[in-house]
C-alpha cells in the first residue's frame, strides 16, 4: 500500500495508473491524519505554487507534510511536489513554501520556449537507488516553467541543461523528489518508480549521463476520434477534413489499441481528438471518457485531448463550464486539453472588446491546471492576396504563389473542423492565446492535412516567430525526411502526424531511425 496526496487540484490519474501498473495498491491521503499515518508517500504536484499552498493551509496538511517529511519515511515528489519542499517560489511572492530544503522556486530565464515542455535527459550528480539498471542516456518528460534553485548542492541529485543547467531532482536521505514526471516517461520513468517502491536497490550513478543534456524534439501520434455512421467509435482521418471515402466515414481502427500501438513504437505523445465535438456535448461523449480512461492505464507518455472544450447548455437549460468538461478529461487520464473553435471565438472576442475577461476557457482551465495543461489547435487555410495591404492581416509573402500568381498569402482560423472560416489570421491568434495563458499551438493546415506533401514550413515559421511558447507541426507529413524538413528549417519543438502512421506507411521508430544523429529524438 502507498498513499498519494490529491489535493485536488489536477490529474493524479497518470500518477495512480503508473504506480497500479507496477502492482501496488493506492491509498488516497484525504485528511492530515492519513498523511501521519502513511509509510510511503507520493506527492504529485499539479497547477500553481501559490493555489497549492492555499490549499495545503486549507486542509490543514501543512504541519502533517513537514512532520512526514522528517520522520525518514521514504517521500517521492513529483514537480511542484519538488517546489513544496522549498522556502518561496517566484511564482506565489509572499506564501511560503514546506522549507524542508533551502533555496527557492525561481522562473525559467531563457530565450527558448517556456514551459520546458518535452523529453530532456539528466545528470547525475550523486548515487541514487532511482537509477539502479539505467544507463544514464534515459530522457524524462518535463513540463514547468519554474525550476528549484537550492541554497548548497547537498542534496543535488540530477541536474538538466535548458539553455542553463537547472536542478532536475533532489534527495535528501529518503525524500526524493523530481521536477520530471516519471510516470509520463515511458518505461524509463515506470523503472524508476519501481526502484523507488522498492527502497532496497543498490544506490549508483549511471555510467552514460551526458555531458549536456538536450531537449528532445517530440514525435506525436494523433488520432482523430468520432463516431461512424453504425455508431462506432473509431479513429478516422480525412483529407483536407473530409473525412469520408464513397460516402462513408474512413475507418482507420480503433482508439486504444492504436493509441497503445504508438506507445510501443515510441510516441513522445499521443493526442486524440473529438473532431465532432463542436456540435455533440462531450459530457455526454462517455466512450471517449472511457477511451481516455483506458488508454491511460497503459500509456505512460502524455496524453492530449481536445474537441467541444467550451461552455455548454444543455437541453434542460443545465450549464456546464469549460472548465467542468476539461476536469472532466484531466479526471479520465488527459495530461492536457485542446481547444480549437472557443479559441477562435474567444480571440474575436478579446480583440473587439480590447481587454481579457479572465473567464474564458483559456483563462479558467490555465488557472487552475496550468498554462502547460492548455493546447490550443488552430486549423487555419491558406487566403491568397495580391499585396499584404489589401487586409488587415498577418500575410507573408509565399514560396508557392497562388491560383492567379497571388505572391502573398495569409492563414484564415477557422471553426467547426475547418467548416466555417472567421475573419481572424493564425498568427493574431496564437498572439492572443498566448497572452491568455496558452501552453503550446497545435498547428494544423487544412491545405496539408492528408496530403502527404509535407509540413507548411512558411506557416510554421510565420507562427513560432510570434510566440515563445512550443508550437507542435502538424498536417501532411508524408517521409521520414518530412519530419527532418521541419526540424531543420522552422523551430517547431514538436512534429505530429496521422496519417501514414495509421496507414503504416511509415513507423514512429522508422521516423525516429531517420532523424537519428541529425535531430535529439527520445531513444525507448
Ligand atoms: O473545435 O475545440 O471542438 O476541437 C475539434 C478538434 O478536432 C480540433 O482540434 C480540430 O483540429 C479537429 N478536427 C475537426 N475536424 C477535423 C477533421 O479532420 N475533419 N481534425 C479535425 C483535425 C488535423 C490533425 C491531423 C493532422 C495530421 N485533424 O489533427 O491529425 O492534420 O494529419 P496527416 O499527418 O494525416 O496529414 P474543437
């Protein structure tokens, strides 16, 4: 038995699945005497500094957690559940932290994308049990934009390179503690949780850690979900959005046995989208809930969900908040949420009124799961132009001229899966989600997607330039030098394809094989 503090807060989910799947039994903490009680504890943290320690006071945990925390009982942290162990974090000025090691929280000071999303390697810098059997070259999923900054290295046991070297973990006799999520870490991550459930692992430090560590760059499975015309669930995939062949709805197999496929292939992420969502309301969707919720039983990287992620009325007049039908997915086993139309629709919204109301889905969900739980998907075409000032638009100029030899050219948001386009460019509106609070752009384009033609670079430079949070490539992957393409001639932090891997045309580890040496991948 070992017991896990929910504060309640976010997705412990992940955490219960992977710690089930390693054969124990978990013993939700709901009150402080359960925390004096337990023998071996895991923290979880999810969401923000300052939220968390409001509700640690609330609930009474404090006094509990740092009691724990000297009594020698072993402890595992996991992200803010490393933070906690600080004094203060620049995140939440003025609230204390569980000051069980000295130093602070501090805020990611780089030129590259924060959140620090993705697979990044570590370190080590004293021996640890947590390695025993790793070679040390093993990545880890990270996702944060505050890293720990501790007074001594005493208690150092990893550290990672992002654009500076940051501490990744710590240890400190039997409290451990990683800013890494090891249960999003593929079977690099279940080892070592094993090896911490064990506590009898000879202690070593791992002969191939890098030098310096490098974020790798993210392959994602996505999987477009809806219901066909016999009422099943299945994975299906369109070309520029129509997704039906002779009248029928293309059945490319189902959710969580090709979710599992990819896993096994090596998938950094797996992404599902609900792409009938906009006019079904997902609360009522239970098998895609009940596809998230087995998926996650038995996928350990990140799972994204997205689709009909906003406000809703039903039938009966019952409200239902974006933020209900998100906690909805994060409580099913989703590591993050995608939003498409709202977006495009909260954008016109935040333009027109020339303020925020911080009670869009953006703002609510990030506020309470964090601006890295929050992905927007953007599913804009290309509108050609003879010159930029003919609209009032973000336009480039095009490598690819138009049907009447336009030279320009800019990308239209649309709604609905592509069925309606807005008077809105992709790059306003990254802009505008990013100041909302937006993690990282799903960048899709309805003019790639099927084709096998490879990515839109002009689009994907034209976006990433205007935002710092990571942007994710996707639509018309078609080869593996596709993927190499992207990687060398836009920053995208991540690629995603659909399409020739439902087909297996082209495996994630073939994709993976091509790129290596030549781009940082994540080796299983
Ligand atoms: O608008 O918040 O309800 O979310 C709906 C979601 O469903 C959006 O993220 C939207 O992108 C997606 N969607 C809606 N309709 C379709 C469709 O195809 N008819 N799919 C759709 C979007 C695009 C990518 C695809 C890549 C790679 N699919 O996800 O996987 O283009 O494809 P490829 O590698 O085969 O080229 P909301």
């Amino acid at each position: 038995m070992i017991s896990l503090l929910d504060y309640g807060a976010g997705n412990v989910r992940s955490v219960i699945n992977a710690l089930e799947k390693l054969g124990e039994t978990v013993n939700i903490v709901s009150t402080g005497d359960d925390i004096n009680r337990a023998d071996r504890l895991v923290f979880p943290g999810v969401g923000s500094f300052g939220a968390m320690m409001e509700i640690l006071q609330e609930k009474k945990y404090i006094s509990a957690l740092q009691e724990y925390l000297q009594s020698g009982k072993p402890f595992f942290g996991i992200c803010l559940g490393l933070q906690v162990l600080f004094e203060k974090s620049e995140e939440a000025p003025g609230i204390a932290g569980l000051s069980i090691i000295p130093g602070e929280v501090k805020r990611f000071a780089v030129d590259l994308a924060v959140p620090h999303i993705g697979w990044n390697g570590i370190k080590v810098k004293q021996p640890g049990q947590i390695f025993n059997g790793m070679q040390g070259d093993e990545k880890f999923y990270f996702v944060h934009s505050y890293h720990v900054a501790p007074a001594s290295e005493e208690f150092v046991l990893t550290t990672t390179d992002y654009e500076y070297e940051f501490v990744s973990a710590i240890q400190k006799n039997n409290i451990i503690a990683t800013q890494f999520h090891p249960e999003k870490s593929g079977k690099a991550g279940l080892a070592l949780l094993e090896n911490f459930l064990s506590n009898t692992r000879e202690a070593i430090i791992p002969r191939a850690c890098p030098k310096k560590t490098e974020l790798a760059k993210r392959i994602i499975a996505c999987l477009d979900v809806r219901t066909n015309d016999q009422g099943d669930l299945v994975v299906t995939k369109g070309d520029q959005y129509d997704v039906r062949e002779d009248g029928n709805v293309r059945n490319l197999g189902k959710p969580v046995e090709l979710a599992g496929r990819y896993y096994e292939e090596g998938a950094d992420e797996i992404t599902f989208l609900n792409i009938t969502a906009f006019r079904d309301f997902p609360l009522k969707d239970m098998p895609m809930l009940e596809v998230l919720e087995r998926t996650s039983r038995n996928v350990f990287v990140p799972l994204t969900i997205g689709g009909g992620i906003r406000d809703y009325i039903d039938k009966d007049g019952k409200q239902y908040s974006s933020l209900q039908v998100a906690s909805e997915y994060f409580r099913s086993g989703a590591d993050k949420i995608s939003i498409g139309s709202d977006a495009v629709l909260i954008t016109e919204d935040v333009l027109k009124a020339g303020k925020t109301t911080g009670m869009s889905s953006i703002e609510q969900i990030a506020r309470v799961y964090g601006n890295q739980a929050v992905v927007i998907s953007v599913d804009p075409r290309r509108v050609y132009v003879d010159s930029p000032d003919s609209v009032n638009h973000e336009t480039i100029k095009t490598a690819f001229p138009g049907p009447n030899g336009e030279q320009y050219c800019w990308y239209q948001c649309t709604i609905k899966g592509g069925r309606e386009g807005r008077d809105l460019d992709a790059v306003t509106l990254a802009k505008v989600c990013e100041q909302l609070g937006a993690g990282e752009i799903l960048l899709n384009c309805i003019d790639k997607d099927g084709t096998n033609s490879g990515f839109d670079l002009e689009l994907i430079n034209v976006v990433k330039n205007a935002v710092s949070i990571p942007v994710i490539a996707s639509s018309g992957a078609g080869n593996t030098a596709h993927f190499l393409e992207v990687f060398t001639a836009t920053q995208a932090e991540a690629a995603l394809a659909a399409g020739i891997f439902h087909r297996q045309e082209v495996s994630i580890g073939e994709v993976k094989e091509f790129l290596h040496e030549k781009v940082e991948t994540r080796k299983e």
